[in-house]
C-alpha cells in the first residue's frame, strides 16, 4: 500500500509515487551498494572509464529480456537515455544526460557513452535511469504497457487504484519466490494500518510515523528503514512572492519552526533534526551545522518586525493524501502565526502538487520531502527539484549558487571539492530558500510473515528475494 497512484511520466527519477513499484519492474545499468555507494554490476556487467573519465564503455548482459521477451540490447540504452533527455520528462539527473554527446552501439551488448565533461555524479545516473524498452515507452508514459527488465511483470492496472503485477519467469536475475505483488493506493494512513493489522495487506508504504508507532512494538510487524535514510524534510520559499523574496524573512521562517516537536509528535522520533539537507552517511554533512537553525519564537518575531513582515499572510502548500506533510504542515502554521505571520494552509492531491513543485507554482512557502542526500553532492544542487542551481521550485536564480554548483559538479580534488562543499553549506544557510528540518527515512511497515525484505540506495524495495512464512 501507498498513499498515491503511480506517477506515469515519473520512471526516470525518484519521486514518491513510484517508490514502491520502481525496482520491481525496471532495472538499471548499475545498482550501488548501499553501504560504501560504490556502484556494483546490475544489467552492465563491467565498465570502463578512460579520457579523462569522459568517455564510458559498458559491456551488457546477454541474458536479459524484457517482459515481452524481447532481448535487451544497447540500442535500449541509447533509447533510455534519448528518453530521460525529453523534455516534459522530470528526472534529477537530466543534467547528466544532456552532457551526453556522442552514444556509440559498437555491438548489442557493447556500447560507448561520450560526455562533453566530466562530472562528479556520472554513476548517479546509471543508478537512476531505468532500462526501458524504446517500442513501447510511449505506452508506458500512457500507462498502457509496462514493459520493463524486472523480476515481476504488470498483469492489470487500474488508474487510481492498484497495480497487479506476477513473477517474471525469464528475469535474469534469481526468479522471484513470490507469485504476485499488487501495489494499492490508499490515501489514509489509519486505513493502511487498519489493512496491516487485518492482513489484507503485508507492506505500507511511509506509514504515518505516529502510526507505525502502534504497531512498532508489536511482534506480528516490523517497521523497516530504508538504509539510504535520505527523507529529507523540508519547508520551502518560493522567493518571487514579495514576503518571501526577503532572505531575513526566510531566516526568521527557519528559527520559527519547532523541529524537535516536529521530529517527535509527527515522525514519532524517526530521525534527527537538522539545518543541511544531506543525510550523516554523506560526506558534505557537517554536524556542527546541524542545529544552525533552532527553534527561538522571540527571536524570529523580532526578525520578522525588523523585516517589516509582522502580520503579512503566508500560504503553506502541502500534500494532502501524506499523513507526514498534513503533520508536518500543522506544526508550520502554528509556529508561524506564535511568530506572527498569517499562514494560510493549501492542501493539495499527490499529482497537483507535485506538477506544480516542478513547474515552480507554488506561490507561498511549500512543503515536502527531498533526497540525494546520501548520492553525489552534485545531483543535489543540480537535480533535486528544490535545490536545482540551473531552475528550482523555489524560482531562486543565483549566479553565485550556479557558480558553487557547478564547481561541486566538476571537481576531483579531495581538498578543493570539501571547500567547496564548505562554501556551499554557508550559502544554504545564509539563503535559507530550502530550510532542511529533518533528516528522516522513508519507511516501510511489513508484517512479519514476510522475510528477505531489503531496499536500494533509492530507497526502491527488493522482492526479488522476499518469500512469505
């Protein structure tokens, strides 16, 4: 169970929607391991870099088919890259691929991917975008085939509802023990848990925290962090809108909120609080930054005097159908109007929001939740939808941000990219058009009959080994 349909136009990124399903179906080039981020073999098999690491040869497995039987080849992977550059297709790592310059098939399972210049997030890319079927990708962006490399294959899908998937009997990989799977939407958490406790259901997508508290210590469940821990809570400011446009007004928002509460009543503890948006795996976290920004209504009424903000409306945009946002929202504009904001809460449907996140219409301050804190620096800065140097949800368009991006995109020198790191994290503080409020996971609350559950660096669930007592 999830809290929202599937996102059809979503394969090529990590989004929300399409965390459950993803590694189900589709595989891709490389899978990095979880523990070290080090990429590990998956449909390649081996690779090389030479050139100054701008040029990248792939040898493919020979024994991979699509769900249709049809073999996979590396005309596909030209296709899935062809793809993940379309415009209208949102995907974090679009700036690599657009690096992409010349894509040689020397055979089918052979391939050579030139870049214009090295970058420092290259694998990220390979690890995000899904090996697709160039035949049928119009129908899958329709919803109507889903042919993708994966140890299950979709059987029915219902928009809105469910998708019924069934073991794939010719993956390349190790067949699956289970016959099926079927993801369903449900838009309540206390339905989710209701399903659980039932049995109808063994899997819940990001239970409501407080919720998976209920079953936390019960022995028929278990609530499952994904390893990547890369649920990064967020309020946003879309700095176009006047109040917003004041980098004050945004600080004095960061020390109004009270992370800890949030962390404890709405998260139910599952995580730490912090002012940098990378998890503590990453090597751009900073723990004596950690707690910048603390919770100080006095102080952030006085900010928001000075400012000449006291009294001006706000409005607070959120995911309706997440149980987090909805909690997360509920402490925001109450901490706001104890400050002396007048915040206006905005709900809206899982796709709207999310439509109107990337296309940077969210006329107010937003809430969400992003990742890539734990992949390269450079595919946060330059790829995740809220922080992007080159164009974000925030409309925030800084030629110094797009100046440090870029100089953590490019660089190899161990101590040149921690300074660049460094002057990175004071920008984010000092700007505050993204205040980071948690550093969470997204979890997944499993009944205890099911055993081999584990999760990708993307936090995607793996059944390809998960069998039922």
């Amino acid at each position: 169970m999830q809290s929202s349909d599937i996102q059809l136009n979503g394969w090529f990124g990590q989004t929300q929607p399409n965390l459950g399903i993803q590694r189900l179906l589709f595989n891709s080039l490389i899978q990095m391991d979880v523990a070290t981020g080090e990429p590990q073999p998956s449909l390649a098999e081996s690779w090389e870099l030479t050139d100054a690491d701008t040029v990248i040869s792939f040898v493919l497995r020979d024994d991979v088919s699509f769900h249709d039987g049809t073999p996979m080849t590396s005309a596909d992977v030209i296709a899935s890259i062809e793809t993940l550059r379309t415009e209208g297709i949102p995907s974090q790592v679009k700036s690599v691929a657009n690096l992409v310059t010349e894509m040689d098939p020397v055979s089918d399972t052979e391939l050579t991917i030139t870049l214009e210049y090295a970058v420092t997030n290259l694998f990220d890319l390979f690890e995000m975008m899904p090996i697709i079927d160039d035949a049928t990708v119009d129908q899958l962006l329709l919803g109507e085939n889903f042919n993708g490399t994966g140890p299950f294959l979709v059987d029915d899908y219902t928009p809105g509802q469910r998708v019924d998937m069934v073991r794939f009997d010719d993956y390349w990989g190790d067949v699956a023990y289970l016959d099926s799977v079927t993801v369903t939407a449900v838009r309540d958490s206390q339905a989710m848990l209701t399903a659980l406790r039932s049995g109808q259901a063994q899997v819940a997508v990001d239970l409501a925290p407080l919720d998976a508290t209920a079953i936390r210590d019960d022995p028929a469940f278990e609530v499952f962090n994904a390893p990547a821990a890369d649920a990064g809570y967020y309020v946003a400011s879309n700095v176009n809108v006047p109040l917003l446009s004041s980098k004050e007004v945004r600080q004095a928002i960061a020390t109004a909120i009270d992370r800890e509460r949030i962390l404890d009543q709405v998260l139910g503890g599952n995580g730490i609080v912090s002012s940098i948006p990378w998890t503590p795996s990453s090597a751009a976290f900073d723990e004596s930054l950690q707690n910048f920004y603390s919770y100080d209504v006095d102080a952030a009424t006085a900010a928001l005097e000075e400012a000449g903000a006291a009294g001006e409306p706000v409005k607070v945009f959120y995911d309706a159908n997440s149980g987090i946002m909805t909690g997360i929202a509920q402490v925001v504009i109450f901490d706001l109007e104890q400050a002396g904001l007048q915040p206006q809460a905005e709900p809206l449907q899982t796709a709207d929001f999310l439509t109107r996140l990337r296309n940077g219409e969210l006329d107010g301050l937003f809430i969400n939740v992003h990742g890539f804190g734990q992949l390269s620096p450079a595919t946060l800065v330059t790829g995740a939808f809220p922080f992007n140097a080159n164009g974000n949800a925030s409309q925030f368009d800084n030629q110094t941000y797009k100046d440090l991006a870029n100089a953590v995109r490019v660089e190899t020198d161990e101590a040149a990219a921690a300074e660049n790191i460094a002057a990175l994290n004071e920008f984010f503080l000092d700007e505050q058009f993204v205040s980071d409020l948690i550093s969470s996971y997204h979890t997944y609350a499993i009944s205890s009959s099911i055993n081999g559950f584990e999760a990708t660096i993307l936090d995607y669930p793996i059944l390809d080994r998960v069998y039922l007592d």
